[in-house]
C-alpha cells in the first residue's frame, strides 16, 4: 500500500472522487426521497400541488395499513392450519377449547360484592377462581375465602389462609359461618366441596404479608396433608429470581425437598389436567398417564409433565424479553429480585415495581402480545410445561386484546406444545365492580364468537 502525501495530486484525486461519491450517494438517496414525494424540498411547488402529494401520500399509508391489517387478520385466522408437527400435531391443538376458561378476582379484593357477577360468570360456563386469602390482614382473607365458596368458586387464587384456625387467628365471625356447614376449618370445607387451592409457593416466600409460614408449616405441604385439592402457579415469576417465565420446575423441586412424595406431586399435576378447560379431552389422559409413570419412576423432575396454573401474563413476561422493550423504548427496566434478598413488605410495594414493568409492557402495544405468549410458552417448554392458565387484565379494546390472546395461544401450542387457557381477572379499583361487568359481557362475547368462527371456518374446509 502506498503513503499517501496530504496535499499531492494522489491526494486531491482521491478527494474528488470521494467527493464524487458522496454526491453519487446523496443522489441515490434523492431518488429514493423522491419517489415518496419528498422531491418538494428543492423547489417549492404550488399549494394545490402540495395538497395533492400530501394527499396521494396519506392514501397511500393508509391503503399499505389496510393491507397490513389484512394480511395480519388472515394470518392469525389461519395459523391454526399452517404448521404440522408431529410433536405436537395440529389435530391435537386447544382449538375447540374455549380461549376464557375462568373469572377471577386480583388481591386484596373484597369478593363479596362480587356476588351477582359470579353467578353469571358460572351460568356462562367460566370457572370462577378468584384469589383470596394471599395477604393476612387481620383475618379478613377468611371471610372473602369463605364468601368465593359459597358465591360458587371452584378455585381460590392464593388461599394460604384457608388454613387458619381458632388458634391461629380465624375470626368468630367466620367459625360461626363455618360451624353450619358442620366443619372448622375452610381447609375442611374446601376438601368436602372439593374446592381447589392454587398454591404459588416462591411467590408467597416473596412477599412478606402473605405471612406463608403462619401455620408452622409450608402451607402447600400443610393443604395436602388436609386432604385439600391443590394446584401449582408460579404468579408473577418474571419479578423474581432469574425472571424467567414460570418456574414450575423449581417449585417441584421444591415441594419435593419439602419432603412431599413424588406421587403427592405427580397427582397435582393430574388434578390440574383433570380440572383445565386449556387441553382437549382427549388429550388428557396421556398426559395423566405420563405424570402417574413419572412418580412411579426414578426420571428427573424435567420428566414430569407439568401444569402452571396460577400465572400472570404481565408478571411471567421474561426478562429478555422486557429487557429488549425497555431499550427500545429507552427505559429503565425493573430488574428482577433475588429470591434470597429481602422481601417485599406486602402487596403495596410489590405493586409500584409491577407497575414500571405493566407500563413497560403497554407501551409495546397491543400487537406484541402474541410475541409476549410466545416468550412465556418458550421457557414453559424447556421446563416440560404443557399447561398455563393465564390471568390477563385487558386493556384497550377487549375484543382485539382477546383476539391477540387468541394469536398467541395458537403460536404457543404449535411451536411449543403448550396448553394455554385465559383467566379474566378483574383489577382492584374503586370501578371493580363496573370494570369486572364490562369484562364479563366481552369475554363471553369473545368465547361466543371464537367457537362460531371456528364452524365457519371448519366449513370453509
Ligand atoms: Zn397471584
């Protein structure tokens, strides 16, 4: 390679043909600009003229949107018949099963006036499985337990506090309640009714209100000594730990170290299947059967076939995922809490760290919630999670936030063999009662339409 001299004639010709160059370059780009309509920057044209681009451009945008919009709603409508795998076969996909499976409640809500709304989530044909009994506060999670049963809840979110006795700080008012059952204790009650606790093991160690350890014991270990039906969840997974989505290979483990036997947890891994409107019936029973041959079996927890049953769509969200949103949207993301930091003193604080991550989550929009599925089904995958009930709060218009929801079940079921079904969760605000209403006409509208479009599309066939 030869020096070249500043100053020499080498030095001047390559100047002029870098300069060239650039010019070349910057003429390119004029061509580009120039077929949008940005040629006007050179020489001022007319106004009429100006309006006429500017219209022609408006036009056009919004034809290129519309054809966006299009193809988008084809796709989605369409996803359902575009992949065959033979791990996980289309016809063995959730596409009979209702995309809302169930009504609940966020805590700390008082469930009692929910009473009415309830009853017509059941007559739709909605589990209703509201959470109550997570934070102590001086008992009153009894009554609202106690309230979800007898207004038909067939689940309740959380629940530790079913647990409590006279002893252990059941108020009167509630053992009287209790009383004319016959029973004394919601634990009691629960196992005859056959209602089904959802446990979040970390997720109660996490906040220090839920009080877990009150009854001596793990209260998961404590509900399946009682002899009452439980579920696993992992809540809001991506808060803590590594933020990965569900951690409901860590929550075996741990029920195991707590000393449960493996056919103690592979039967609430049965009951989940058994009670989850998220797989085809027919579907089921592999799924029972390979659970009950993991807890004969010596196989790693990696083999069992498990169920997520209590998560939330904004608080699973893996860190990557909110990582790459943050960033973009030039945010700080909130990071995820070590499981053997400090806690958090209650649901309060918990909340103003949920709710950085929620704004984070919103500002992606609506159309990334089929990318925020996909994230949460990926890590279920790897843990062997083949079923995940949802909580979602809608935002925006609900009917398009279900059909995303829709989207995203669709993908999740074909790239990773995960079962998903949505659980509508009304928020804690002072317009609960009018929010949970308006919900509840657009979730069954939503179930309604989902299996009407799907006849029209079976016939289309
Ligand atoms: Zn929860």
């Amino acid at each position: 390679m030869s020096v070249v001299i500043p100053g020499s004639d080498i030095a001047k010709k390559r100047a002029e043909v870098e300069s060239h160059r650039e010019m070349h370059n910057s003429i390119r780009g004029l061509d580009r600009t120039f077929s949008t309509g940005a040629q006007f920057h050179w020489k001022i044209p007319p106004k009429e003229e100006r309006d006429r681009v500017d219209k022609l451009m408006k036009d056009r945008d919004a034809k290129r949107a519309q054809q966006l919009a299009q193809a988008k709603a084809k796709h989605y409508k369409r996803t359902s018949f575009v992949w065959t795998s033979e791990k996980y076969p289309a016809t063995e996909g959730p596409w009979d099963q209702p995309l809302i499976s169930g009504f609940g409640l966020t805590s700390p809500c008082a469930v009692k006036p929910f009473g009415a709304l309830f009853k017509r989530a059941l007559d739709a044909g909605l589990t209703v499985q509201p959470n109550a009994g997570e934070e102590w506060r001086h008992g009153e999670p009894c009554f609202n337990i106690l309230d979800a049963i007898e207004h038909g809840a067939k689940r309740i979110g959380h629940g530790i506090h079913a647990l409590a006795t006279p002893s252990t700080g059941l108020p009167d008012q509630v053992s009287i309640r209790l009383a004319s059952y016959g029973v004394s204790s919601m634990a009691e009650l629960m196992k005859r009714e056959e209602v089904t606790v959802e446990v979040c093991l970390i997720s109660n160690r996490m906040v220090e209100s839920t009080q877990c350890e009150r009854y001596g014991t793990e209260p998961l270990r404590a509900f399946v000594r009682a002899g009452v039906p439980v579920v696993l969840g992992s809540d809001h997974s991506g808060m803590w730990s590594d933020g990965e989505a569900t951690n409901m290979h860590e929550q075996v483990a741990l029920a195991v170290e707590m000393g449960l036997k493996r056919p103690e947890v592979a039967e609430i891994m049965v009951r989940s299947f058994e009670l989850t409107r998220a797989v085809p019936e027919a579907v089921k029973p592999r799924l029972i059967q390979q659970a009950r041959k993991w807890a004969q079996s010596s196989d790693p927890i990696q083999a069992l076939p498990k169920a997520d049953m209590h998560a939330n769509l904004d608080g699973m969200i893996p860190l990557w995922w909110l990582k790459a949103q943050a960033d973009a949207q030039g945010v700080k993301c909130p990071v995820p809490k070590e499981e053997d930091e400090a806690k958090w003193r209650d649901l309060d604080e918990f909340r103003e760290v949920y709710d950085a991550r929620t704004a984070i989550i919103r500002n992606a929009g609506l159309d990334s919630i089929p990318s925020q599925i996909l994230a949460i089904a990926a890590s279920c995958e790897q843990r062997h999670v083949r079923v995940l009930e949802l909580s979602i709060t809608p935002w925006g218009k609900h009917l398009d936030f279900f059909r995303m929801c829709s989207a995203g079940r669709t993908l999740a079921y074909e790239r990773h063999g995960v079962f998903i079904s949505f659980v509508v969760t009304v928020g804690c605000t002072l317009d609960a009662l009018a929010d949970g209403e308006k919900l509840l006409d657009s979730s069954i509208e939503f179930n309604r339409l989902w299996s009407s479009s799907l006849d029209a599309e079976i016939d289309e066939y």
